[in-house]
C-alpha cells in the first residue's frame, strides 16, 4: 500500500467548516441527527455567549466565555440541573450511572467511588496498565507492513486496561464483541433523536432506541453476568476477591449506600462509556502525530529517552511532558465529549446577561476550544501550547476535555496516565503512518468519533 509521505510543516486536523447561515428548523433536525458538530456557525467561533430566545426547546444559550462557563458549573453551579435533551439520549442506556444520575442518587455514587479514584490509588493501576499496553502491542507483529484501524484497536486496548484495572480482568464476554458494540449503540442510541429535539411524549417511540436495543441487552448482559461471577466469588470460602472497583461497589449496596439498580447502572456507565473517551483521544493524537513527523520524532526521543532511565510507569506522565502535550492537543481538537448541557432551575445573571429559568445552557467544548477569542491559530495541531512553560497560559475554563466543577470526570488523571503509558509502549516500538485511504471526518455521536475509522498503517521503528 502507498504511503503519504510528503512532509507538513503544520497541520490543520479535518473539522466542519463554520456555518455562514442558519439552517432551517427541518435542516437543523437532520445535520443534529447526522453530526451535531456541522451545525455551528462563525458566532460560535468569535462571540462569548448567544442567546437564543425562539427556536425548538425553548431559550438556549451557548456559552463560551469562561467566566460564563464558570459561572454555570461551578460559582452557581447549584442552580443548574442536566438537561433534557442530553438526558433523553444518556438515560436510556445509563438510568442513574454517575454520568446521568442527579442530587441525592449521584451523591451517593460519587462518594461511594471517591476511594478508587485518589491518587495513590490511581499510581496503583500503572503497572496494569504497562502490563497490558505490552500485551496488546504485541499483536502488532502480526500485523507488520500491513492495515490496521487504529480507531478500533484503541477502543480495545482501552477496553483491555479499564477491565483489568478496575475489575480485575473479572468482565463477562469477549473485546470483539464488545467492540462491535460499543460502535452500534453510540451509531443508535448515542444520537439526538428529533422527537426529543421536537419535545415528543416520552411514550412515542424513538427510532434510534429501538435500533439500539440489541445493543443495550447487550450491555445490561455483560454486566449482570460481571456481578454474578463477583457476588459468588465474594461468597465462597475457596476464592478470595480482589478489592477493585466492583469489588468497592458491590460492599456499598444497602439501605445507606447504593441499591443494586444503582451498582448496575455505575458499572455500565464505566464498562460502557469509561474507556471510550480515552480511546477516541488516543486514536486522534496518533492520527496527527503521523501528520507531523517532526513532532512525532521529538516525542519518540522522549519517550526512547525516559524508558532507557526510568522502567516505572507511575512516573511517566511528569516525566513525558512532550508525550502529554501532543495527547492534550488532541483532546483540544477533538474533545472526547464535545458537548457540556445544562438547565437553568431559576433565573439567574451573569453581568448584563439575563438567564431565565428553563433556559438550555449549551458549553460546548468543541466549539470553546476553536474559539477565535482563546486560541492563536486555534484550527492548527500545535501540542507545544501545552508545553509546561506554555501551560499557565491556558486558562482553566477555556480547556474542558474533562469537564470542570462538582460533575467533573471523576476518572480524569487515570485517564491521562492510561493515555501517556499507552502512546509510550505503542510509539517506542511503531509507526502508524498515513494511508490514502486515512480520511477521517469527526462525528459526535455521545464522544467525536471519526467517521470511517483511523485505517493506517503500522511498521516497526
């Protein structure tokens, strides 16, 4: 197969060129259906807020200042709720996991996963993590010279270390078939339905539930049959549990901690949707790294250079600044959840913006974190603005790949070091280079995803 092999001096990753005008009503329902990430147009690239007043679902703000942004998810973070729209998609296939659950219910799982999640306890995981980044790229050799999605494969190296970190290696059913999955329920469910766009009773039936049902017994299968193999070994006097996250979980159920619909919920929530943010993240920073081989040659002397001193994994994300950045960079361009949605409880003010009550509050970091405003060359991959003497130029509310406030991702540093100790296993040993078929274009569907996968191809260094 012929490579692309004609140097880039810089690199504009594919994106959605800026809407110019507004669609129609008919035309917005089908571009949000579609990609909701082709619907935005230069005001949402230039201005701090828009406010909406007409339109389906009544007010809606985008919000891109940050103070704004910190106004809604942290200083009054109290006064604004999950909103409907993103409730109607997530609910139905997490009811009340930490993503979707609200007051008391999301309370309770927080705190109950707070202990796995502290950083002793997250340096823990490092060396799984190794271990199964080395195990995984050994299945490379196999594939020398030859295709490989690196979409695909990093959904299932991801898969890999999150069953393993936190379930023990311990989770029903095989990484292919969940893989296959994972892409048909964020193809089906993962999407806006118009009817919930359009406000529909909840007893019409959504098309997109519908074709995603298979998919979500699926799920709700894997993790009854995880509970069940964890329950009978937490019961036998022949087998002693690991005290891992399911583990955590399953001894929180009771009248003051989590109902077992909870403990199911939680668990799908992170066998479900824990890995696929990083692995989408993953897959983008390879994809322009093999853009910019300059770039990618500075990192593998990093990484080539940190490996031959220090052989622990827990000290590598402060060790790898450059590998870290090029990851960062990634997420900034292609944040793995692209959109932050919330609901106004009571009017509120933000200087001379007027918030009412219902108001829809859209923070959306695909579009915050291409802001003209923000970003010099924000359209261009330059990881070195996430460089550490660059690093205190960013401001907190301009760069969300995690979200910010009291729903911040939980699992935000396991993510990063997972990330750094992947990228430092896969790129000290290959190349992923481009192939003419490498045309990738960024879909929401619950995480950016690129449509038609990262095919490249993979040689040793």
């Amino acid at each position: 197969m012929a490579l692309l092999t004609e140097p880039k001096p810089s690199f504009r990753p594919p994106a959605p060129t800026p809407r110019q005008n507004p669609p129609s009503t008919l035309q917005m329902m089908r571009i949000v259906y579609r990609n909701p990430l082709e619907l935005w147009g230069e005001p949402s690239y230039n201005e701090p807020w828009i406010f909406v007043t007409g339109g389906i679902g009544g007010p809606l703000l985008i919000a891109n200042d940050p103070g704004l942004i910190r106004h809604v998810l942290v200083d009054n973070a109290k006064n604004y709720k999950m909103a409907r729209v993103r409730q109607k998609i997530l609910r139905p296939i997490l009811r009340d996991g930490l993503l979707t659950a609200e007051g008391e219910v999301w309370r309770r799982s927080r705190k109950a996963m707070a202990p796995v999640f502290t950083p002793r306890h997250i340096a823990g995981f490092a060396g799984p993590m190794l271990e199964k980044a080395t195990t995984f790229a050994e299945r490379y050799e196999q594939a020398i010279g030859g295709r490989v999605d690196v979409s695909r494969d990093m959904t299932m190296l991801t898969f890999d270390i999150l069953a393993e970190t936190l379930f023990s290696g311990e989770v029903a059913g095989e990484p292919e078939g969940f893989a296959h999955q994972v892409d048909r329920l964020f193809e089906t469910m993962g999407r806006v339905d118009p009817l919930d766009l359009l406000g529909a009773p909840d007893w019409l039936p959504r098309i997109t539930r519908i074709l995603g049902r298979n998919s979500l017994a699926f799920f709700r299968g894997i993790v009854a049959r995880t509970m069940d193999m964890r329950k009978e070994k937490l019961a036998s006097e022949d087998s002693e549990a690991p005290e891992d996250f399911l583990t955590l979980l399953l001894r929180a159920e009771g009248p003051d901690g989590l109902t077992r619909e909870e403990i199911e919920d939680n668990i799908i929530t992170f066998i479900g949707a824990g890995h696929e943010t990083t692995a989408r993240a993953l897959g983008w920073t390879i994809y322009c790294l093999a853009n910019l081989p300059e770039e990618r040659e500075r990192i593998e002397d990093e990484i080539d250079a940190v490996l031959a001193r220090e052989p622990d994994p827990v000290n590598w994300l402060d060790d790898m600044p450059f590998t870290r950045a090029a990851f960062e960079e990634a997420m900034r361009l292609y944040p793995p959840a692209p959109s932050i949605n919330r609901e106004a409880i009571q009017n509120d003010f933000y200087a001379d913006l007027e918030i009412p009550k219902g108001a829809q509050v859209l923070v959306m970091p695909w579009t915050v974190h291409r802001h003209r405003k923000l970003w010099d060359d924000p359209e261009a991959y330059i990881p070195s603005r996430f460089h550490p003497e660059n690093r205190d130029r960013i401001g907190r509310f301009q760069y969300l790949p995690f979200g910010a406030g009291p729903r911040v991702c939980i699992g935000a540093t396991f993510a990063m070091q997972e990330a750094v100790i992947a990228l430092a296993v896969l790129m000290s040993r290959y190349r992923f280079d481009l192939l003419p078929e490498t045309n990738p274009w960024p879909v929401q569907k619950l995480t950016t995803q690129p449509q038609g996968g990262l095919p490249m191809r993979v040689t040793r260094r």
